[in-house]
C-alpha cells in the first residue's frame, strides 16, 4: 500500500494519500518484505514519502516556499550520504547494494525535480544520477529476480537520460523485466517514447527541461 501510494504520488505530489506517521507504522510492521516485494529501502521510501508530502503541502499553500526549499535541499543532502552498503536487506545478495544505489538516485532524481522542474537534463547532477542508476542496474544480469525490482529506477534515468544508446539499453532492460515478469503495462515504454520525442524536437532549446510528470494521464 505504502509503495502505491508513494508511486502514484511521483507525477502528482496531490494524489498522496497517507501521511508520515502513518507510513512509517505500515512500514514497520513488514520486516523485511517491503524490500523484498519492492526492491526500495524503507528509510529511502519514508524519505521520499515526506518529500511527497511536503510537495502537496506547498502546492495546497499551507508550506511556504522558502522552508519548503529549504526542506528539499536538506533532504538532497541526506541523499547524497546515504549508503547502500549499510542498508539490512531481505538476503545475503550482494546484488542488493547496487538495487539500494539505483533507488537512492531514484529519489535524488525525484527531490531535484521537486526543487526545480525546469533544470535541464542536461545538467550535471541529474546526469550522474542517470548514469549511477545505469550503473546499478548492469550489475544485475535479466537471470536475477531482483531485475524485476528495478523497472521504477530503469524508468526514472530513462526520462532524463540524453544519449540515445542509453536510451537503447534502458528499452532493453524493461524488455527484459516485461518478459520476465510478464508485465503487461506498456506505460513506462510509451512515456519515456513520448519524452524522448519531444525533447528531441526541442533539442535547439537544450536548456529546458521536458517534464515527465506532463504526460501522465489520471483516471
């Protein structure tokens, strides 16, 4: 429940529906399995799931801009310490390491985006983000399960990833998870298609930013 609500509430911070307290009382309660089932950290879920809060609180005016900022930015800050290695995970696995880095940056790239949705892709720390989920994730070979945990992080680099044979591999990879899995939602390839698309028909503006968020339809 906890990771549904969180993912729903990437595109729209509005559509959130349970608070901090309530997460964190659900996310105790599951040991390990929440890991297990979802691939991401709990503390990195409840982190992000503040954020999320926060982004609904200042859209709706009862949080300020400036303490909002300020949030966000001390938050970029625990994320660019954290440390996957310190992480507990379900297994021995040393496989989860590089699945707790790629949903590390996952939230970084997320948190930037929540402080400045117009920064272009271009930028510097929202390409080694991209390029460090890349990495993660080619440590985990298609034979793995836990490749079936990436397709959030996969889709996240995707958005914002600029080079073409990057792209190539990210369609690759959710290929290789839909056929795993049997995954049947086409969503995160037509996304990322259609941000492709038109970043690449705005690429004489290259220092704008084609937001994600923007395509996503609500039912």
């Amino acid at each position: 429940m906890v990771r549904l609500d969180i993912v729903r509430a990437f595109s729209a911070p509005e559509r959130l529906s349970f608070n901090q307290d309530l997460r964190k009382r659900i996310l105790m309660l599951g040991d390990l399995k929440f890991e297990a089932v979802n691939g991401c950290p709990k503390d990195l879920a409840l982190l992000i799931g503040e954020l999320l809060e926060h982004a609904k609180a200042n859209a709706s005016g009862s949080l300020g801009v400036e303490r909002y900022k300020e949030i966000l930015q001390s938050s970029i800050q625990k994320l660019c310490v954290w440390d996957s290695s310190n992480c507990q995970y379900p297994d021995n696995n040393p496989l989860w390491i590089h699945v707790g880095d790629a949903f590390r940056h996952t939230c970084m790239l997320r948190a930037l985006r929540l402080l400045d949705v117009t920064e272009s892709a271009e930028a510097s720390r929202i390409q080694t983000s991209v390029t460090a989920i890349l990495n993660a994730v080619s440590k985990i070979p298609k034979e793995s399960p836990l490749i079936e945990l990436m397709i959030l992080p996969i889709f996240m680099a995707g958005v914002d990833c600029i080079v073409p044979y990057s792209q190539h591999y990210i369609v690759l990879r959710i290929a290789e998870i839909k056929a795993r899995s049997e995954m049947s939602n086409a969503a995160p390839i037509q996304l990322l298609n259609k941000v492709w698309h038109e970043r690449e028909k705005n690429s004489q503006t290259p220092h704008s930013n084609i937001p994600w968020m923007s395509f996503v339809r609500f039912a």
